[in-house]
C-alpha cells in the first residue's frame, strides 16, 4: 500500500478568551508579526510521483484555482529529487511534491509552509515562544526555509522567497487542523497565539464529538485567527476512528453539496458523509493519490 505524506501549512491564531490559557503576559512579545498573510500559507501534500497530475487535476475541478507546471526540484539541504507543483485556489493553496527519490527526513512532517517577513527573526521569535529547530535554516532554489516544532508535536514551516510573491486575496481562508494530546493543548494554543500575535476566537470545552467520529460523546476545541490565518486545535486522548486526524486542513466553501458532487465527479472519495455541528456542515474527502481533506460550509443563520 502506498503510503501518502501530508504537510499542511496553513496558519492561524488569535488570542482572546477568558481562560487561563491566554492569561499569559504578552510583554515579551515586542515587534511586529512576521506573518505576511493567509494567502501564502501553503498545505504541504506529499504524493507518488503517477498521482501528482491526477491530484492536481481534481483539486481544480473542486476548487477552480490554476496551476504552475511540473518542476524537477531539489527543495531539502540533503541529496534528493521530487516533482513541484503550486496549485492556486481560492479556498487555500497548495504545495505539491512527488518525490523521485527517498524522501529525506523529517520533510514529510511539517504540516503548513508560511511566508514570513524575515527568516531569522521569524526563528527567534519561534524559538523564545518554546518551539523547537527541527530543520535549521537553509538555501531552496528560490529562497530560504526552516521548520520548526512545537509542543504538542506540530512541525511547519517557514519560508521567504528571493523575489517576493505577490498573490491575490482567498475567496475563503482554510483551516489548519492541529489534533494535539489533551495534556499539551494549553502549552501549545498559549505558544502558537503569543508568537503568531493572533487570539483565540473560540474555546469550547464541551464541542460535539461528532467532529472527532465520537457522536456520543464531547471533546475540546479551540478557533484561533492571525495574520498567518486561521487553526483548529483539537485535543483529544489520541482514540480517534480513521479518517480523523488525517484531515490537515479544512476548506470553507459556499455550497458543500455542489462542491463534493465536483470532487466525487474529479475522482475523489466522501469519507465522512455531510454533518452538522458548530453551525457548519461538514464532509471529509479523500483525493486522488490520497490527500484526506475537511471541506465545510457555514451555516447561513
């Protein structure tokens, strides 16, 4: 069976919330963020070489969006060889590779790519707010990237490009989904807000199971917002029934049935049937090649 890596880099915090957690003193925080914006927070998808068009192809049939074209690239410091494509959506954009090669560890964990500002002050900042260097700095064929990991067990990345992008606004700004222990969730919600200058938007303690596949059951969930974008932290005991935890990423769009008639249609597979919670329906699909995404819709009460 092959096995399909994901790497979701997508983004997000805001810190607001009565609890304990955001009661920590900000007076450390000093500058400003280093986030650029949520259109430049890019998902990570890791896939074989023979499903990289197939999947490309599905996610603009979904999404509409477009494409650059297939690029043989070496994007670790260490010896190795993948195909690149950028697909661009107005749901969120993409990071594609089909490696040629074994691929180097740890790429492969890192779930979200974010442009920052500043490469090194985006590592110090990381680094005071308790995140570790899993990757330190180095040079890619068109800028610089590190990844760093946080408690709770969440690495990303962090880029900047030699000539800076330039990329239009999303229609709608995806979800990083973070699965965390119980234990860490408070650890990493209050490191990630304080680094990312965001805030909390939500902290629900006694969210519907059915989110995590436990119907019967409560859990907690915290929203968070920033200049990266926007994360979903779940925390859970780890018991958690497949598809859970596979989904990296949640993607807002107008009309779920519409969009998941398109998906089906582009060779993608529901793996959760539409639900309703939190005021969103709600669906988990699989792509081609095996990218397991959370695709919503708000409720329009």
């Amino acid at each position: 069976m092959r096995t399909i890596k994901v790497v979701v880099l997508t983004i997000a915090l805001i810190g607001a919330g009565a609890d304990t957690l955001i009661a920590k003193d900000r007076s450390a925080d000093q500058g400003p963020s280093v986030a650029v914006g949520p259109q430049y927070g890019a998902t990570h998808v890791y896939v074989a070489p023979s499903d990289l068009d197939n999947f490309v192809t599905s996610l603009i049939a979904t999404f509409k969006g477009t494409k650059s074209g297939p690029t043989v690239l070496q994007i670790t410091p260490t010896p190795s060889e993948t195909i690149f494509q950028a697909v661009r959506t107005p749901v969120g954009i993409f990071s594609v590779f089909g490696f040629k090669t074994p691929i180097p560890f740890p790429f492969g964990t890192e779930r979200v790519g974010y442009l920052v500002t500043d490469l090194d002050a985006a590592v110090r900042s990381a680094k005071a707010h308790n995140a570790d260097l899993v990757v330190t700095p180095f040079n890619d064929p068109i800028g610089r990237d590190v990844i760093v990991g946080w408690p709770g067990g969440v690495n990303m990345q962090f880029y900047v490009h030699t000539t800076a992008p330039n990329y239009a606004k999303l229609q709608t700004i995806p979800e990083n989904r973070i699965y965390v222990p119980d234990a860490r969730v408070d650890e990493f919600v209050r490191d990630f807000v304080s680094f990312s200058r965001g805030q909390i938007t939500s902290d629900d303690r006694h969210a519907p199971g059915i989110e995590i596949g436990r119907p019967d059951e409560t859990y907690r969930r915290v929203r968070m917002d920033s200049t990266f974008g926007k994360m979903t932290v779940l925390a859970t005991d780890g018991h958690l029934p497949y598809p859970y935890g596979h989904e990296m990423t949640g993607y807002e769009v107008n009309d779920l049935p519409d969009t998941l008639t398109k998906a089906q249609t582009a060779g993608a597979t529901v793996l959760v049937e539409p639900y309703a919670a939190d005021r969103r329906q709600v669906a988990i699909v699989s792509f081609p090649g095996g990218y397991i995404a959370e695709i919503h819709s708000l409720d329009s009460k």
